[in-house]
C-alpha cells in the first residue's frame, strides 16, 4: 500500500508562480543595464533631444501638420521611438550576451517556469524603454509645452509597444548566434520601421504604394496611438492599433514562450 | 582587413542608416518645395550625411580596433614589432581612412540613385574627405588610448562625437540657427568639414573656407604628434 499523502505533501504547490525567482531575474535584468547606464540610458535619451533639435531647426517651428505644430507632432513619434528600440535592444542583448559568454545556464537552470522566464526578461526590457521615453518626455518638457489628452491611451501604447518589442528582442537574442545577427536585426529592421512609420512626418507624405503599406504597419499604430493619447490627433484607426497591439503582443509572448520552453538555441 | 570581416555591420549599416535619413528629411519637406539657397533641400543634405557616415565610420574604426586589442590584450603583438611610433600611427590611421573613405563613397554612391548630384570642385571634395577621415581617425586613437573600457569608447562617441556632427549643419544651414547658437556653431570644426565638404559639391558655404582649413589642417597637426607622442611614451598602452 502507498504511504499516505499527507506524508508526501509539499508545503507549496509546485504550479504557484515563483515570485521570489521573478523578482530576481527581473532586477537582474534592470540592474544589467543600470550598470551601463551611460549607454543605455543617457546615450539615447541625448540623441533623441538632438534628434528634436535638429528637425526642429530644419523645418522652422511655425510648420503645422494637421493641427498639429510640428514639436506637438514630433514629441510622441521620438518618444515610442525610444520606447521600440531600448526595449528591442535590452532583451536581445542581454539574452545575446549571456549566449556568448555561456552562462545563460544560470538563468535557466533555476526553478522558474518557461512563462516566468519570458515575464522576467520582457519586463526588463519594457523598463528600459519607458524610464528612457520618461526621461525624454521629462526632458523634453522642459524646454516644449507637453500636454497630455488621454493618460490611459498614453500607457496603453507605451506600456504595450515596450512589451511587445521586449518580446521581439527576446526572439531575436535566443534565434542570434553572433552578435552579428543582433544588429543586423537591429540596423536593418528595428531601425528603418521605427524611423518610417510617421515618427518624422505623416504617412499621407509617403508615395501612393508605400502610403497604402503603412496602414499595415504596426509601428505606425503605436506611434498614432501615442500621439493621440498626448495630442487629441489621430491619422490611422485607434480600434485597429488597439487590436492590433493586442494581438501581436500575444502572438509574440506565445512564440517566446513556446522557444523557452522547448529550448530552442537555448540548451544544447 | 579587419573591417572587410565585418562588412554587413561596417558598410551596409551605414549606408542603409544615411539612406534612412535622407529618405525622412526629403519625405518630411516634401510638398513644401523648401530649397536651400540655389540648392534643392537632398541636394544640400547629400553631403552632409555623406560626412557624417565617413567621420562616424573612420572614429569607429579606429577607436574599437584598438580598444579591442586592448581588452583581448593582443595590443603587445602590434607594438612589439620593429615599429616607429610615427609608422604605428600611419598605419593606424591609413586603415581608419581607408574605412571612412569607403563608406563615404559608399553612401555617395547609394544616394546618386535617388538625388542627381553636381560635383562644383573634385579637389575640394577630396580634399575635405580625406581630413576628416584622418583627423577623427586621430581623435579615435586617442580616445581608444585614453579608454579603459569600451565603455569610455561608446560615451565620448554618444556624447561627443554624435552631438558634435548632428549640430554642425550636417541637416540645416547655420544660418536658421538663432545668432548666438550660429556664432558658437562657427567655432566648430566639425562645421568646417561639413560645410567646406559641401561646398565642394553646391559651390556655396556659411563659414570662411581659408579660416576652415587653417583650422583643420592645425587640428591634424595636433593631433598626430599627439598621437605619436602617447605612442612613444606607452602611455596607458604598455605597463
């Protein structure tokens, strides 16, 4: 006869999450980039200020894009620009780097689920984009009026937008196996989307054929979202952007849970 | 040959990178028909972003490829050999110009497909472009000397390097900028490259040309026998 349960019971059930292990893959992650913090979060917050600068220079501050000033116009675009690409950088470089340096061990072999995995490095990245689109908008704020329409599609969008590109770094960092492919991902598809999708000026400016592409673009909706949610204006639907983020936020946290788990380009 | 390893990340980047931007700013003016001068607006960016990439790529190539050999400490097998400080240097900075020139042209060539370009003086152009691949091929010397950490690299390539070609009339004409922002511009010798540079393609410039290469000529002067000095003395290279 087997002994009776109660003797085998385990003072927690194995399937609770494990908060504590969350917690420290998570600040271990933020810590990673506070470390550096003059490359990951100065470096992009003065390239975005001189990014405004110079566009600002360049146009003449009286130019109106819709009702729009074009400052009033410019701020949400650079400021989800940052938000994309420091959320796409941290995960995939991180990820990327404990590859290499083969201690990606460490963090795999401690008893966290594949889905605590996936929250704690989406997450860490996500921080890193928005205390960089903070510290832009902060900064920002100081020397351009920045009000503010709609707080929650605000956070909507960015928080969203974060997660998502988290996310799409994290693909990437577990599909790379040199640095290399990181930033060939990075230069050749992070970068050329997140400046074309109406950060610098509005779609209707693209020809015809790349004008009808960008409504498939999902870039463009969180970048139209943010600037609702800061100016009132919109240029595409707001239903689909929210679908849309929704659904490719999803779609992506399935894909990284599904690599984790099964270990692709993970464990050898 | 270092470089030629790498070429997705050293050639094509920067060229998909100044093709990027000239596609925003000629999207962002479009409809208004803003020209610069007797110049179209592309026809006055095309050599600012052809500079740009050329001195981001010759700093580049110079700073990390010394840094690196720092870090992996394989810096003795270069300065071992029978070597003048004065040939090190050369070398050094030959290699870096090489890379800046490259992808200088490079990128020129990328944008005759979407901009038609008028060369007002050749000897000008090439003139302009090979100073500024030497002297931030220098000034990447030095600061892969100075750093300790690829770190210091990235920094004084963020925070100076970046500011410094972003706000010297690579995208606008000084003359937009408000009088005293214009006259600090002009102390800039990043604003000489950039607009001598110009000026040998549009024939037309902001700044005094003989000032301009009176400075830069002074500032590649300076700079070598810096760099030839830290070599010589081991400074931060030899323990």
């Amino acid at each position: 006869m087997s002994p009776p349960i109660t003797e085998l019971k385990i003072t927690k059930p194995i399937s609770s999450t494990n908060w504590r292990g969350l917690w420290t893959l998570y600040s271990r992650e933020v810590r990673r980039f506070i470390k550096i913090i003059g490359q990951t979060l100065l470096a992009p917050i003065i390239t975005t200020i001189l990014f405004l600068i110079v566009f600002v220079v360049a146009f003449g501050k009286d130019r109106q894009i819709g009702e729009l000033s074009y400052t009033e116009f410019l701020v949400p675009g650079l400021m989800m620009m940052t938000i994309l690409q420091n959320a796409f950088a941290n995960t995939s470089t991180s990820i990327i780097s404990q590859k290499l340096n083969e201690n990606i061990i460490d963090t795999l072999m401690p008893p966290l689920s594949p889905l605590e995995l996936v929250v704690g490095f989406v997450m860490g990245g996500a921080t890193r984009g928005l205390v960089v689109a903070i510290g832009v908008g902060f900064g920002l704020s100081l020397v351009i009026p920045i009000s503010i329409n709609s707080i929650s599609m605000v956070i909507f969008h960015a928080v969203g937008a974060a997660s998502m590109m988290g996310a799409l770094g994290m693909i990437t960092g577990i599909w790379a196996e040199k640095f290399d492919h990181v930033s060939t991902v990075t230069n050749f598809i992070i970068l050329p989307l997140s400046f074309l999708s109406g950060t610098f000026f509005p779609i209707t400016r693209f020809p015809e054929l790349l004008h009808n592409i960008s409504y498939y673009n999902p870039f463009f909706y969180m970048i139209d979202g943010l600037r609702y949610g800061f100016s009132g204006q919109s240029f595409g639907s707001l239903f689909t952007g929210i679908i849309y983020v929704l659904s490719i936020n999803f779609a992506l946290w399935v894909i990284c849970y599904w690599l984790v788990k099964s270990g692709y380009k993970l464990k050898a | 040959m270092r470089f030629f390893k790498i070429s997705s990340q050293t050639f094509i980047a920067p060229v998909i990178t100044a093709l990027l931007f000239l596609a925003i700013f000629k999207l962002a003016f479009s409809g208004d028909g803003r020209s610069m001068g007797s110049v179209s607006f592309a026809e006055f960016l095309v050599p600012g972003l052809t500079l740009m990439a050329l001195m981001t790529a010759a700093f580049a190539n110079a700073s990390f490829s010394l840094m690196f050999e720092k870090i992996v400490e394989t810096i003795v097998d270069t300065l071992m050999p029978p070597m003048t400080p004065n040939e090190l240097v050369i070398g050094y900075v030959l290699s870096s110009t090489t890379r800046g020139l490259l992808v200088g042209s490079a990128v020129l060539l990328a944008m005759t497909f979407f901009v038609n370009l008028n060369i007002h003086s050749w000897p000008l152009v090439i003139f302009y472009a090979i100073s500024a691949s030497i002297l931030m091929s220098l000034l990447g010397l030095i600061t892969a000397i100075w750093a300790e950490k690829i770190d210091h690299v990235a920094s004084i390539n963020n925070f100076v390097i970046l500011p410094l070609t972003f706000l010297s009339g690579t995208f606008y004409s000084t003359q937009f900028l408000p009088e005293t922002f214009a006259k600090i511009a002009h102390f800039n010798p990043f604003f000489y490259l950039i607009d001598g540079f110009r000026y040998g393609f549009i024939g037309a410039h902001d700044g005094n040309l003989k000032i301009g290469m009176l400075i830069l000529i002074l500032l590649m002067l300076m700079f070598w026998l810096l760099c030839v000095k830290l070599f010589s003395s081991g400074y931060k290279l030899r323990s």
